[in-house]
C-alpha cells in the first residue's frame, strides 16, 4: 500500500464525520445508509493505494485525482449533516461577528454602495470562476509533469476544504442568500448575475456558509500558486482577489466567513509547509 498526504484526509474526514453521524444518528434521517457509504468509500481508497507507477493510466489517473473529486462529493452531502449537532442556524451570532469586526454588514452595504453593472458582472464571473480555481493549479502542475508540488498542493486544498465542512455541523449558518433579499435592480439583470444566482440555488448547501469554503479553497490554491508557479500565480490572483470581494458583494457570505475562510487556508498552508 502506499498512502499519500490526500489518502489520510479523505479517511479522516469519512471517520470523524461517521463518528458524528453515529453519535447524533437520531437527528440523520437513514444514518445507516451514510455510514454504509463511509465503509465502501474508504475500501476505495484503500484499494487505490495498491496502485503503483507500472498501472493502466485510467487507474493512475483515478489514483491521482479522486480526492479534488471529493469536494464536490463531500459538500453536497454536507447540507444533510448541517443540523445533525445543532437544529437551529447561527446566523445571529455571525451577524454580530459582522458587525463588531467590520462596523457594519458589508454583506449587504457593497452592492448599495457600488451599484455598478460592469462591476457586479466582473465579481460574479469571479464568484463563478471558483470552479476553475478548484483544478486550475492542479492541472497545471499534473500535466507539466510535476508531481510533488501536485500532490502537496491537493493535500493542501482537501485539508482546508475538509476542515471547513467539519465547521459547519457545530456552527451552522446560512448567510445572507436565505435571510436577506436578493439584489434587485439592473444589477440583477446581468448575465453572470442571473448564471450564478441559479447555479448556486440549485446546488448550495445550506448552513454551510461559515467559513466560506469558497475562500478558503482559492486562497490556499492562491498560496500554493505563489509557491509553485508565478505565471499560475498571475493567473489566479485577480480571479481569486474577484472572488473574495463577489461572495460578499453578490450576498453569498457574510464578509466575516469570507475573513476566516481566508485565515483558515493562511493556517493549513503554513501547518503543510512546515511539515512537508
């Protein structure tokens, strides 16, 4: 067997929320059937792990990049498991974060403030730009043949994505999207306005908004790219810088889970350079 980095987050995060779904299974509508998967999902993993350098390239393949694959995966299943601790949202108690940390609600303030077209059309193609920031520095290291800078920066993102969605289950939170109205106006006419609002209506999950896993997964990838490859950093920095500012200005977070979503990838980011 040969584990990587990636192979241990992905089991981490299957056992420690199983552990919590086994705890809390009376607030889990089929618990059994969740835990059922975790046991068939980390026979899987342990199952890639016997892949070597001399397998099928669709084996290798699906070695090296099932744990991006998990983000997706992970996260949807997350907005059943937010009130498996808690059956209630804390949105009050971010809220006065907010305010206390930046004097006001930038969450609703920015789009009033600056009520540009061209503006809010940048930072939603920005917020939507996540899902290519997602795999972008990943690709690019995969396919220029570099394979430990690879593999450390999808440990890094799994970790900081994981570590987000472990949140959520003991401060779950709605954000601004589901308490507050919708940006009305020509603003709402755009067209990456209206692409966004109805990709994020159809596949959020709800209690999931602190931290923003959005900008933590983009600034980790941001940071690996400032490690890694400048031109990969060029690339990202004004998509990511977008994206930050878009999930506040678009409504999506609280600028507070914005913040620490931030923070949280600066920590995992020092953390893996130090013991990698």
């Amino acid at each position: 067997m040969n584990f990587l980095p990636y192979d241990w987050v992905a089991i981490g995060y299957l056992v420690l929320t199983g552990v919590l779904i086994l705890i809390f299974h009376k607030n889990v509508a089929r618990w059994y059937f969740y835990l059922i998967a975790r046991v068939f999902c980390i026979i899987g993993i342990v199952l890639l792990t016997l892949t070597d350098e001399s397998a099928l390239f669709p084996f290798q393949f699906l070695r090296d990049w099932y744990p991006l694959s998990t983000i997706a995966l992970f996260y949807f299943e997350m907005g059943k498991l937010t009130q498996i601790v808690f059956q209630r949202y804390f949105d009050e108690t971010v809220i006065r974060w907010e305010k206390w940390v930046f004097k006001g609600m930038p969450s609703l303030e920015l789009s009033s403030r600056f009520p540009s077209v061209i503006l809010s059309e940048i930072l939603h193609l920005c917020y939507f730009s996540y899902y290519v920031i997602a795999v972008f520095l990943a690709v690019w290291l995969y396919f220029g043949g570099r394979m430990g800078p690879f593999q450390e920066t999808v440990f890094a993102e799994t970790l900081t994505f994981n570590l987000s969605l472990l949140c959520y289950p003991f401060l779950p939170a709605t954000g601004p999207r589901y308490l507050f109205e919708k940006i009305q106006g020509p603003l709402s006419k755009g067209f990456f306005f209206r692409l966004t609002h109805s990709i994020v209506s159809r596949g959020s999950s709800k209690g999931t908004a602190f931290p923003s896993s959005h900008v933590s997964l983009s600034v980790i990838v941001l940071l690996y790219a400032l490690r890694y490859d400048s031109t990969a950093f060029l690339i990202l920095l004004p998509m990511c810088i977008g994206l930050t500012i878009g999930t506040v200005y678009g409504r999506f977070h609280y600028a507070i889970d914005a913040l620490v979503g931030a923070v949280l990838a600066g920590i995992v980011f020092g953390l893996v350079t130090i013991i990698i």
